[in-house]
C-alpha cells in the first residue's frame, strides 16, 4: 500500500544560481532541499519530506490519499 500525501512548497532561485526548494509539514516541521536545478532541489525536498513523515508522521491538516496495488 502506497500512501501519496498532498504538501505545499515552494522552489527559489538564490543569488548564486542554486535552486533551493521548502516546504512546512506544521508549525513545527520544516523540510528543505536543494540542487543545480529546480527538479534536483524538488527530488531532495521529496526526500527530505519522507525522512520527516517517518518520524513525526502525517499532520491532519495534510491531504492523504491511500493507494493499494
């Protein structure tokens, strides 16, 4: 069972041409990716919101939709 939650972010340009990606679980939780290009920051912030779920798990105010193969 796969579960997809829906997490709004944002992805920035810094001054020195590295794209920089956040996104906020809660009021609490942050998560942040970077990268050369706006779909690596995007990919390590994907990452770095899996690491942050397993650990603090989903917030109710996320959507979660719940795949089954």
């Amino acid at each position: 069972m796969q579960r997809d939650i829906t997490v709004p972010f944002t992805v920035v340009q810094d001054e020195n041409g590295a794209w920089c990606a956040a996104a906020a679980l809660s009021a609490e939780a942050f998560a942040n990716g970077e990268g050369a290009t706006r779909d690596a920051a995007i990919a390590d912030l994907r990452e770095a919101i899996v690491l942050l779920v397993a650990e603090i798990g989903v917030p109710d105010q996320l959507t979660v939709t719940v795949e089954t193969d």
